[in-house]
C-alpha cells in the first residue's frame, strides 16, 4: 500500500488507550505525548531516488554495478544525448558520465533531479523527539521506554515492508531490463552487431522469465552488467567523437576513481593508473567485448528452449556461442559443470571433456541449432541439451540444487565450496560435504527459533549460501548479487556461522534500502572516520554498512543471550550445538558491538550535523539504529557482571581502550568521560 507523505498511526487503538491510562492534564501535553508517540508528518525535503532515473553505478569486485535499478526514462536518455551532441567543452563531459551512471538527467540549461517515483516506506520512517510535558510515575515511563524500544526495532526487522520494498525492486529491475534492450536497438544497433550482442534474444529472455526471478541474484547480475555494457557504450560514443581527447581520458579517469574507488573498471581502462590516452578507445572496446560476450553465455543457460526458440525465429541454421567451462569464482561454479536456470542446479559434462578443457584453459564453444545445444571442443561434440517435441531435456548428468529445509515460501539453496589457497585467493571450486549443509541448516534453524524476527529477514533476502573454505577470510557477499552469501564454514564454530549468515544478510538490507534510498551525498568517499572493525580509517559509505550490519550483529547475541537463558535454555542451547563457551562469548560479542557501534553512531552523527553528508533519509536510519543499540545495551546489563567476571573480561576492557584511545587519535569528536 502506497504512503503519502503523511504516515498511518498503525497502532492507534494502542496509542489512544496508552493516552487514556497517562491522562496528560492538559490538551497540549496529550498533543505532545500523542505525536511522541506516533508517525508524524515525513520531512518536506524527504530524499529518494527518482523512478525515472539514469543508472547510478557503484564499485564491485572487477566490474562497476548499478546501485539502483530504476528504470531508465526514455525521454531522459534523449535529452542525454541531445546535450552530448551539443557538447562544446570536455569539462562537461564528467558531467555526462556522472549523470548518466546517476541520478540526474542533463539538459542544455543544465542538471536537474526528479522527484522519488515510489512512495515512502514504514522503513524511511522516524519518531519526532517531543519533550514530555507531564510526569508520570517511574512504571508507566518504563513501559514506555519499552512501547519505543519495541517500535524503533520492529521498523529495522519489519519483514512484510521488507518484502514489498523487494517486489517493487523485481518490478524495477524488469523495466531496466526492457528499456537496456530498448536502449541498443535504438542507439547501439552497430556496436552490438559488431559485438555479436543478441538482443533479439535478450528480448525473448525478458519475456520468459518469472516476476519472482527479477530478484534472484543471478538474474540481477545479469542485468546489472547489461546495463554496464551500455553505460560504457554511450562513453565509447562520447570517445569517437571527442576532440579534446586528454582532457577527456582524464575526466573519464576521475570519475572512475571517485564513483568506481574501491572494484571499478579502472583496471581496464587505466591498468598504470594514468589518464593516457593512447589506446584507451581500443581498451574500452575490448572491455565491451568482453562483457558481450559474458551476458550472452550466461543468458544461454538461464533458459536454453528460449534459445532454441529464438533460433527457429529467426530461421537460423545455428549460433555459435564462446563459452567458459572453468572455475567461476564470482558465482562459485565447478569447472566442467553448467550451471542451469535460476534454481541452483548444474550439470555435469562427461569424463572426456574435462581433459580437454585442461588444454583450451577452459575456452569452448556451444552451438545453439533448431532443437537442441552441444559443445564443441577440440574434435569432441558433446550434447548438453535437446528439445524432445517441445520438453527440455539434460543430456548432460543433472544435479537439483541443495535446498536448505525452510518454512517459508522461498527456498534457500547451498552451493559448491569456493576454496581458497594460502595467498588468500580463489584457488577451485568443489563439491560441499554434505556435513556443511547440515551445519548451515543447523545455523538457519537456530535462528528461527532464537530471534524469529531475524529469520524472517533472513528468509526474504539470504537465497543461496556458498560455503567458503578460506583461513583468515571473513565471510562477503556481493552488492550485485543480492541474497548470495558467501559464508567461511571452516576453522570457525557454530556461532560464528550464525553470526555470519545475519551479518551478510544485513548487508543485502542496507542494500536494498541504498537502492531506493539516497542517504548520504557530498562525501567523495574520503576515507577519514576510523572502523572499529577495521582499525582503519573508511569512508561513510563503509562506516554506515558497519553500523548498521553490527548493530543487526548486537540484537542477535542480545537475543541468543536470553534465548539461553531461562526454564530449558541450557538444553535448547546445547540441542543447537553451541557450547557455555559460545554463550559467554554472545554475551561478549554483545557488549563489544554495543560500544563498536556507539562509537561510530558519533562518527555518523557528525557526518550529518556538521559535515551535512547524510540526507534525510540517512537521518532517519541512524536515528532508528541509535534506537535499536540503546535497546540492546538497557537488555544487556542483565548479563553484563557475568561478562566482567568471565574470560572476556580483558578482552572487553581493551577494546573500550582502543576505542577511546581512536577517538582521540581520529577526532573529530572527544569521548566524554563516563
């Protein structure tokens, strides 16, 4: 249901009758309680991202991602190019890449932003800091404290607008993708000939997918580096027709580092790191190429019979399609295996064609004919698939995904093992030991019965796990890969599965909520707030991911720690697998993160009252995650002298030292004395 910018009183029944029992003596005191209480009037200035905007990249491993999917307004992109075409200085150009992967559309009498094409959401939402006017008695204050307490948390872990924000996200991604293939036909027919882009294939694969698969993480990907190629497509075009080429290379070459500063193309296009500009039309040509070529044999499996279809369409005898059988690291793909639809299934090639990839580095071809899909390798023709009288079938072995046991609506898949070697780089992809499935199962059933309002987040955006066998490698996931979780399994214990398995998906929900959201601007990623996790300095980006994925972090221990506390908690603590140890150590990992996260909730503040970097709807997160904290430390002085007399103890008192002893090296704050 769409919001105005005046918010619902969800609970107004609650509300009214908690009035009735303070009965605030005067019509202004129960006005002031009464909006204390309550969603009040949103900020007129309320900030978010236009539905009709251009695309806004982001960096990520190797590639630069979209942050959001919004749809790309047709209109827009004409007046786009109107001003390309109009150009007379190259010092505009910056401005056509910044606002073609942005949020802005150009005119020739400038930059002008659109207004948000969705409705705000209970999770942009705050509570106004009304003073009270009356007094009441300290019981009917706790309670109050506690009907805050519960709401503030509750707009962090509400799961139903968590899943409408996802579904109108799957809408969104849907029209990117049709107005990306709208986009080339009109603009780039040339360029994706001469890159053997199939968008007649394209078109037919957006018709053939499920509304639900537009949140998939493969499908995302997909269409995220679709909308990559074109993005740089459009810089391609502003090259050929360049006349100030160095000014050029070195505006293209500054936009990378500041918007694409931590995984972005700047290896690609600048690999010494300078703006030259000798070669730079051949290395963006080549980086399209090679994205081309990526989308079209990832699209050839998402569905194969569209494949065949379109073949017969388009009465063509056959399509050759270069293809890849070695380890995919990104998306932790076995070598010799194709990974099939969106489901998490794969299939096997025979014994012979292994050896042959060992010779051709992996390098293959798959040709596409009029009822079925073989590979070509060396002097081996391997089916894979066959279109037996309008039913698909494998030829080669088919393995169904492995499906975590789950009580919700969507499945929660575990795939192949991504190993690492003692550089700490991806070395292979295996087959998981089904031990590991059941610790994950183990892992994701604990959560459900410890903290039900967490599974529910981490049932709508955790959709596939990969086990990862790396020593001294945290857990990751991607920011285009939404619901991919990559989760160290090995040399770590069952609450540090749990802990991670939250930790990535509260990434995926700052994620989600960044897609709609702009909460911070003006920052130019300058790296000067100190990470209590990193013992680094990070920009606010990194710095508003942290609190908020840590203070998700502080809520779980907080609730692992009373869940095993209580009639039959020991039992249901070791029914889990978790030791007296692991209980001590949630009660630790809970502190910790209380003081972590209040130290950089500083940092977060002055970012927004002094520097001016956070916008409204930034505001309104850190309010809520300053909320969400204060709750879990009132909760946690239950257990915090068990804490003190533990073996945590020093650990604990060393890490309130650190933070004081960063705050006065980092500023720009001072701790005040407690």
């Amino acid at each position: 249901m769409g919001l105005s910018r005046y918010a619902h009183v969800q609970h107004h029944g609650m509300v009214c009758g908690l009035l009735n029992l303070l009965n605030p003596a005067t019509t202004k005191e129960r006005g002031n309680l009464r909006q204390y209480l309550c969603h009040i009037r949103y900020r007129q200035h309320e900030e978010s991202i236009p539905s009709s905007a251009c695309r806004l990249t982001a960096p990520r491993c190797g590639r630069v991602r979209t942050i959001w999917a919004h749809t790309v307004c047709t209109s827009s992109v004409r007046t786009v190019r109107s001003a390309i075409k109009t150009r007379k200085s190259v010092s505009k150009v910056s401005g056509i890449i910044t606002n073609r992967s942005a949020i802005l559309a150009i005119s020739p009498g400038g930059v002008g932003a659109r207004r948000s094409g969705w409705a705000a959401s209970p999770l942009q939402r705050g509570i106004a800091v009304w003073p009270l006017a009356c007094a009441h008695s300290p019981a009917t204050l706790e309670f109050l404290q506690h009907l805050l307490d519960t709401h503030f948390t509750m707009l962090l872990l509400d799961s139903q607008r968590l899943a409408q924000l996802r579904d109108e996200f799957r809408l969104s991604m849907r029209r990117l993708f049709v107005d990306l293939c709208q986009e080339v036909h009109a603009h780039h027919a040339d360029l994706a000939r001469e890159l053997g882009l199939p968008t007649g294939f394209f078109d037919s694969l957006h018709s053939s997918l499920q509304p639900k698969a537009y949140s998939n993480w493969k499908v995302v990907g997909w269409i995220e580096t679709l909308n990559d190629l074109v993005y740089l497509l459009d810089v391609l075009r502003q090259l050929q027709s360049e006349q100030d080429l160095p000014e050029f290379a070195a505006q293209l070459l500054n936009e990378c580092q500041e918007k694409f500063f931590e995984h972005g193309y700047l290896d690609d296009l600048f690999p010494t790191g300078q703006p030259h500009v000798r070669g730079l039309e051949k290395r963006l040509f080549a980086l399209c190429q090679r994205l081309a070529q990526e989308l079209t044999r990832e699209a050839l499996w998402l569905d194969p019979a569209v494949a065949v279809k379109w073949l017969r369409q388009r009465k063509m005898k056959r399509w050759d399609v270069s293809g890849m059988l070695s380890n995919n690291f990104e998306r932790s793909e076995i070598a010799g295996t194709v990974s099939v639809d969106i489901s998490g299934a794969w299939c096997q090639a025979p014994k012979e064609v292994p050896r042959l990839l060992r010779q051709s580095e992996g390098r293959v071809l798959f040709r596409v004919e009029s009822t079925s899909i073989t590979l070509k390798a060396g002097k081996v023709v391997s089916p894979i698939w066959s279109d037996g009288g309008g039913v698909g079938r494998w030829q080669w072995a088919y393995h169904p995904p492995i499906v975590v046991p789950s009580s919700g609506d969507d499945s929660i898949t575990v795939g192949p093992t991504l190993v690492y070697g003692k550089n700490r780089q991806p070395r292979t992809v295996k087959p998981t030991d089904q031990r590991q499935v059941e610790r994950i199962t183990c892992a994701w059933q604990t959560i459900q019965l410890a903290w039900p309002e967490g599974h529910a987040l981490l049932a709508v955006l955790t959709s596939r796990v990969i086990p990862l066998q790396a020593k001294g490698v945290v857990s990751f996931s991607y920011r285009h890969r939404p619901g991919l979780s990559f989760i160290n399994c090995f040399d770590r214990g069952n609450l540090d599965l749990i802990d991670d398995l939250i930790h990535e998906n509260s990434h995926h929900h700052l994620n989600l909520l960044l897609r709609k959201h702009v909460m911070y601007r003006g920052d130019h990623n300058q790296q000067i707030f100190y990470s209590p996790w990193r013992r680094s300095l990070r920009p606010l980006r990194g710095i508003l991911h942290a609190t908020f994925t840590f203070t998700m972090g502080a809520l779980l221990f907080q609730r692992l720690s009373s869940w095993a506390t209580g009639r039959g908690g020991a039992a249901r603590w070791k029914q889990v697998g978790l030791t007296q140890r692991d209980l001590q150590r949630a009660r630790f990992r809970c502190l910790e993160e209380v003081a972590s996260v209040r130290y950089s909730l500083q940092d977060l503040h002055y970012a927004d009252h002094h520097l001016g970097w956070l916008t409204g709807s930034g505001r309104r997160l850190v309010v809520q995650l300053t909320e969400a904290i204060e709750h879990v430390e009132r909760e946690s002085e239950r257990f915090k002298r068990e804490v003190s007399r533990s073996v945590f103890r020093s650990a604990l008192r060393k890490h309130s030292t650190e933070l004081q002893q960063a705050r006065q090296a980092y500023g720009p704050m001072r701790l005040r004395p407690t």
